[in-house]
C-alpha cells in the first residue's frame, strides 16, 4: 500500500538513527507554549503534538495538546474574559540540527469569534484542549508526534512508578535547540483509579509555573514490569496523560500576627500535581470532525 502524503513527514513511533542517537524523540514532540494579546505576551506553559489516525493507520490530524487554562488563562468554567487571542510554539525542523525551528502563531478564535480548539462537551471542567494545526503549519516538516499507539505501551503503572514530565518551568529550558526540561516524579495516586471521579491521577513532583500542559511519561530503560506482570527488558515509553495544575490547601494552623484575615490560613503546596489522563487526549482526537 502507498503511503499517503502525511505518513512521509511524521515519525510516529520511530526515527532515524542519527535523531535517536542525539535527542530523545518526546523532546521534539514537546514545544513551549506563549499564550499572546496583541503584541503582548501574557503567559507561557508547555504543549505536545498529537495525531490521530485513519483506518489504515496513517495520520489524519495533527494537534497541539495543552491546557484550557493555557490558551484562555483562566481555569475552565471560570466565567472570565479571555487574556489572550493567539498562541505562539514552535516546531524542529530538522531532528539533526537543532537550531533549525519554526515560529507558529496561530489565532484561538476564527472569524466567527469561536475557539478553534477542541475541548470535552461530557467534562466541562477538563483542563485539556486540542488544538488542530493547519497543514500549512508543519509544511516540510518532519514531524514527531505522539499517538494513541504511545497511550497503550506495555508497561504496569502502580502507585510509586516513576512518571516524568517534560517542559518549561518559569520558562527555562535550553533557548539554543528548544529542548524542554525532563523532571521526574512518582505516581501518587491509584492510576486506575479516577480521582474524584473525574479521569484524573495525581503525582508527587516538584513542579513549577510554566509546566502547564507539559506530557506525563512512564519510561523505562532496562528491566520493567509489563502490564501482564511479566518482567521484561528494554526501552518502553508511555503517555500517561496531561499535566494540569499543582493543588493548594489552606494550613490548619492559625498565624494571628497576619494583618489581613484571609492570610491567616496560608495556602500551602503539597508538592502534587493533577494528571488528566492521557484516553481523554486520545478520545477527543479520534471524535475530531473539522467545521464546514
């Protein structure tokens, strides 16, 4: 069968020995993320390239993957002003030279003042949006992208396994190659398991502003647990799903030395983070219809 167009310029699950050799290839696959209003930049967290997949398995659509309250700067269901019109990432544009990248901006609303981006009609409060990207975008470019396929790596996640978050906190990351920063922690909560109820995990990391969106890896190098409890050896990498936000509680203990009343319980971070999982990214891709 003759590969279609689009199958020629993405790797979806593998690339050349050169890339492989230099750069991990989730690298390529993660971008910061500006959220724009007219010539001012707002705010800045992270985002990922996914693809769905027709019925033979090549891809259909590519998105940028990142968080409602990226792209809108505010939390969903917030009821607020929009902070931004556009957004601004960037793609590699060769995987053997680094300091090849293109600069895409795109407008979050069409000519109807509609978001263009895809979001959960069933969960309302999902922080999780895709936003399809015009072929024009990654013309040339051979893309790296994550797909469903990557959701299902073999691989047993339990509460402890490790899980790793690639982006850009307070914006550091290597500015020269536009490589984002890995940071790894650990699963806290049954992965199984929806967290109240909604399609949510929680991890224990210490992560910062501008991680927002970033993509939760499972990766192992080596020995690892299958999912069928077979103890098996080599390299496997799982998307586990979408970093959101990091929880604060308020601190039982009172400080009645605060001038203000509200100070007197200080909120404090528990150092976890939500994680929507990565089925709602693969569901929402494979229902996309594009506007007539």
């Amino acid at each position: 069968m003759r590969p279609g167009p689009l199958a020629l310029l993405f790797a979806l699950t593998a690339t050349s020995a050169a890339a492989q050799n230099a750069v991990d290839p989730a690298s390529l696959m993660t971008t910061p993320v500006l959220l724009v209003s007219g010539t001012r930049q707002v705010s800045q967290g992270t985002g990922f390239f996914f693809a769905s997949t027709d019925a033979r398995g090549e891809p259909a659509t590519v998105f940028l993957v990142t968080n409602y309250h990226v792209v809108t700067g505010h939390a969903p269901m917030a009821n607020r002003p929009r902070s931004g019109d556009r957004i601004r990432f960037s793609l590699h544009e060769d995987p053997d030279d680094l300091s090849k990248n293109r600069i895409i901006e795109l407008p979050l609303y069409d000519s109807d003042d509609r978001p263009v981006w895809v979001a959960s009609e069933a969960l309302p409060d999902a922080d999780v949006v895709l936003v399809p990207l015009p072929p024009k975008v990654y013309e040339g470019v051979r893309m790296f992208v994550f797909t469903e396929a990557h959701t299902r790596g073999d691989i047993k996640i339990r509460p402890t396994s490790g899980a790793t978050l690639l982006g850009y906190p307070y914006g550091f990351y290597d500015t020269v190659n536009r490589l984002p920063v890995w940071k790894t922690g650990h699963v806290a909560s049954e992965p199984s398991v929806d967290f109240e109820n909604k399609p949510v995990f929680i991890v224990d990391v210490s992560a910062f502003p501008g991680m927002s969106g970033s993509p939760v890896l499972a990766v192992a190098n080596g020995i690892y647990e299958s999912e069928d409890g077979v103890m098996r050896s080599g390299r496997v990498l799982k998307l586990l799903g979408i970093f959101s936000a990091m929880p604060v509680v308020r601190d039982a203990r009172v400080d009645m030395t605060a001038a203000d009343p509200a100070d007197r319980r200080p909120e404090v971070s528990l150092q976890l983070g939500y994680v929507w999982k990565a089925g709602l990214v693969a569901d929402l891709a494979r229902s996309y219809r594009p506007r007539r």
